[in-house]
C-alpha cells in the first residue's frame, strides 16, 4: 500500500479549536484510506465551519487523498495566539539547497584541489546524516581513507578541511548571489506574517554563517534580513541533532523554549528542536521526504502561497496550544 502524506492547514483567521477538532485527521502509513470523522461540536458555544478539500474521489465517512487542506472557521473571532519565536532551518526550509547547491560546491573543491572524490546523489544524501560540512567531510575520509595530498596529522587535517570548507562556502555564495536557487513556496509569507506580527524571527542552522547570511539576504532581501537573527556554523561546540542551537537562540531573543516554533525539513533537526521542548513543523525536501518524522507535530510537503497554502501563522500559534497529527 502507498503511503500517505497528510496535509493540514488552518487560515489566517482560524482559531484555537476544541481537543477533538484538532485530532480530526490521523495519518495511517499502513492503509490507503484514512477515516476522516466530522464532528459536530462547535468553539466555546460558537459554531464552527469545518470545511474539507480533497484532489482524489471521495467516499462517505472514509478521504482517499495524496494532500488535503482542513480549513475552520468561527463565526466571531478571538484573540490570536502567535509565537514568541519562529525559528527557521536553512538548508531544505529557506531553499533546497543542498543537491543543485552544496553537493556541486563540495564537488567542484574537490575538483580545484585534485583530491579525486566526487559526491554523487545517492552518496550526498547519506552524508546528510552527518550535520556541517566539515564534519561531513571529516566522517567520510575518516570512513572511506584521506586523499593522497591530505596531511597526515590531526591539527594539519583539522586546517585542511577547514581550508575546503572556506573555499565550497565561497563558491556555494557565488551560487546564491546569482539566484540559481529559488525560495520555497511560502516562506516569505510566513516571515511576513511574523514580522507583521512582531514574532521574533531566526534561522538556526549547521552550515556556515556567512552562507546562511547570503541566503537571508540576497533571496529574502535586506529589509527582511535585517529583522531576521542568523545562528549558525560554529556557534555551538554541538551540531544538530544536539539541540544546542535551538537553546542559544531561545536564549538570546529572551524566549521560552516551550513558546517557540521551528520549521524543519529533516530527521535530526527534529531531534533538535524537540530536544530544545520546543513545537516543531516540518516541510518536507528532496533528500528527506522519505525520513521518520514521527515525533513532529505537523508534516507538510511545504509552506505555500494561496491557493496552495499548506499552513501560515494562525497555524503556527494554535500548534502551541494543541496537538496537530500528520
């Protein structure tokens, strides 16, 4: 049986929703069909529109679906509930960077400095495992032998992988700078939302910090960037999936952990926001769609623009109060 991605949203207006309403949907790996009670309870007396979109045939009581969209509604509205914090993975969330972007910065150093290694596809995407890049590199020539030209002692080896790292950061900004990697669908709006909202906004990633800068600013644009706070590279002793950059970043905007919500794309960014206590959403990109996501308190293919918006900030805050499955 093919197994299913369950996609729920809420819009902009949507409010907290009783315990029963927000387990409306339960993803079921093992079948094709998905039970999809309807109740008819409403929201602290006020009735409420729940209203089902579906891109396959419908059957009653039982939703065949590949994506679908929940969207509720009350009749009056209260108070919303927003963050304190919305912190953003880079790599796979910002943009999915890393087969057309890092793999071919890895690639080409590899390449400038004669070291005959070539990452390909299948190999990249294991490597992934590994967060950073030096530590990505270390792993595989610790694994596979070092190249004849390496140095042979450990501080030696510690500054030749850093010398590569520099020169695949250079060349993946290069990349970034002429715009040959887009945005994903919605994360501009989503950051809007926040600002517009005065939600504290951060991009908490394992890779460089002066490449995460360039993606922040040269494809979100300075006005944005300047709003946006960037934990990344070396600011920690431990990478993801130590939450340890989740902490920092709670710790510097002056938030609690518990009030903050992460958008991630992969399994080890989910140990680490989870491990920080805090709400984690994932996006799902090229190398990680097919990874556990079990502990996440909310799965989507993408963020999305209307009118293929998967989730926005409304979602974000009622996810602090309730438990969305997926």
């Amino acid at each position: 049986m093919a197994a299913l991605t369950t996609i729920i949203s809420t819009s902009s207006s949507s409010s907290l929703l009783t315990k029963t309403q927000h387990s409306l949907l339960k993803h079921n790996k093992d079948h094709d069909h998905v039970p999809v009670p309807v109740p008819s309870s409403s929201f602290m007396g006020t009735p409420t529109t729940i209203s089902l979109k579906s891109t396959r045939p419908r059957t009653v009581g039982i939703v065949s679906v590949s994506s679908f969209r929940v969207s509720c509604s009350a009749a009056s509205s209260s108070s919303t509930v927003v963050p304190s914090a919305l912190l953003f993975d880079c790599d796979g969330v910002l943009v999915d960077t890393e087969k057309d972007g890092h793999r071919i910065s890895f690639n080409e150093t590899f390449q400038e400095k004669e070291l005959g290694v070539t990452w390909d596809v299948d190999l990249y995407g294991e490597l992934l495992k590994i967060g950073g890049g030096k530590e990505r590199m270390t792993a595989y020539f610790n694994k596979t032998g070092w190249p004849a030209n390496a140095p042979t002692g450990e501080k030696e080896r510690k500054d030749f992988i850093a010398s590569l790292h520099k020169r695949k950061t250079e060349l993946f900004m290069a990349l970034i700078e002429k715009k040959l990697l887009p945005l994903r669908p919605g994360v501009a709006k989503l950051i809007d939302q926040a600002l517009s909202q005065g939600v504290n906004v951060a991009v908490c990633s394992t890779s460089n910090e002066k490449a995460v800068s360039a993606i922040v600013s040269f494809l979100l644009g300075p006005e944005r960037a300047e709003k946006i706070k960037i934990f990344a590279g070396d600011v920690v002793p431990r990478k993801k999936p130590d939450p340890a950059i989740y902490l920092l970043a709670a710790s510097t905007l002056g938030v609690e952990p518990s009030r903050c919500v992460v958008v991630e794309d992969s399994a080890i960014g989910l140990a680490a926001a989870k491990g920080a206590g805090m709400k984690c959403i994932i996006t799902k990109s090229g190398y990680t769609k097919d990874e556990d996501f079990l502990n996440a308190d909310a799965v989507f293919d993408f963020i999305g623009d209307p009118p293929e918006e998967r989730f926005d900030l409304a979602f974000c805050g009622n996810l602090l109060e309730k438990q969305y499955v997926s």
